[in-house]
C-alpha cells in the first residue's frame, strides 16, 4: 500500500507552490486547511512543523518543510513524472533554485518592508542590492525556454511562483522577460487545476 500523502496549508500562502507541485506529480494526497494563528499554532500542528508555518507535506513518516524542499523531495520521489534533473541540468537546476530560496526571497522582502540596505553595506547582504537581483534573474529566465534549458522542471515551479506571486503584488518589476517566462510556465494544467483548487480553498475557508 503507497504511503499516504498529507497537505497543510493555506490557501492565501506560499502552499500554493506546493500545491502546483502536487499538481505536477499527480499522485494521491489529503489536503489539511490551516488558518494563520490559530491551527496553525496549535500543538498538533506544531508537532509537525515547529514552525508553525504552511506549507509542510507528510510522506508516510516522512515530514518536509520549506517550499523549495519540497519541490525537490517531490520531484526526486517520484521520477516517473520527469521533474527532477538530468545530470547535465544539475548545476542551473539547483543554482537558480537556491537563487531563488536565498537572495531573491531576501531581496524582495526587504523590499516589502521598506528596508533599503545602505550602499557601504551591501557586502555584508547575501543578497546583495534589489536591482542585482532583478538583472541576475532576467538573465536567467532570457537564456532558455526554462530555467534548467528547454525542459520544464521543479524549479520551474519554485522560481516561476516567486516570479508570478512578486509581479502580481509588486515585489518583483514587470520586465517582459519575466511576463513571458510566466506566461511560458503557466499554461501548464497542473498550474491551472492547482489555482481552481487553491480559489476553492479560500471560498471554503471564508464560508466557514
């Protein structure tokens, strides 16, 4: 019998990567709907993730957080679905995704914040400046169709999300590089079926 595989998250959350993830691989799962501050603090789920964050995914007795993580983890269990990297994509498959986890995440929530790292001081950010971060990304998603080359992996859905979600609230500038890496990505049906779901979510959990 497969393992059973169990979703937390909200929908108005960074799950909704997973939730394309998911989407991606096409396996069975149970999704559990978290509310900010409440279940998700609560000692049961923080048995799960001492965090007390969304997303997290059980896998049988296996417990992973972090988006990115868990766009590996899925990709990488199971192979069948072809998301993971050929040993050739290695190298720009786990850069961009850890580009994306580390400097990108950093540079636009300061940015969110209002926080503007002095000039004198950039050396001592990851990160580095907001307008690095968007050029070093420009280039990426301008070399190829994907970010790996010509073939759609996970970290696809991982830095295709931070593009999609910073363009859609302001994070992220709308230079035409990411309108069309976006466009690219999100014409795929898992994204479609991920984002009904996700909506339905919502009206669920503001119904209730």
């Amino acid at each position: 019998m497969a393992e059973e595989l169990v979703f937390y998250t909200n929908p108005m959350s960074r799950g909704r990567i997973a939730r394309w993830m998911l989407e991606e691989i096409g396996q069975p799962y149970r999704t559990e709907l978290l509310t900010f501050g409440e279940t998700m603090k609560a000692p049961e789920y923080l048995a799960v993730n001492p965090m007390g964050k969304v997303p997290t995914i059980r896998h049988g007795d296996t417990i992973v957080t972090e988006c990115a993580a868990i766009c590996a983890y899925l990709a990488e269990t199971f192979p069948e679905k072809a998301l993971a990297p050929r040993p050739e994509e290695c190298a720009r498959y786990y850069r961009w995704m850890f580009f994306a986890a580390g400097p990108l995440e950093s540079a636009v929530t300061m940015k969110a914040l209002g926080f503007e790292i002095p000039k004198e001081r950039l050396r001592m950010a990851g990160c580095g400046g907001f307008g690095d971060v968007m050029d070093t990304l420009e280039k990426a998603v301008s070399a190829s169709t994907y970010i790996t080359g010509e073939r759609f992996t996970a970290a696809d859905v991982y830095v295709g999300s931070h593009i999609g979600w910073g363009i859609g609230f302001g994070g992220i500038e709308r230079r035409q590089a990411f309108l069309d890496y976006v466009g690219r990505i999100s014409q795929r049906e898992a994204y479609k079926r991920a984002n009904a779901l996700d909506d339905e979510a919502i009206k669920t959990m503001q119904a209730a």
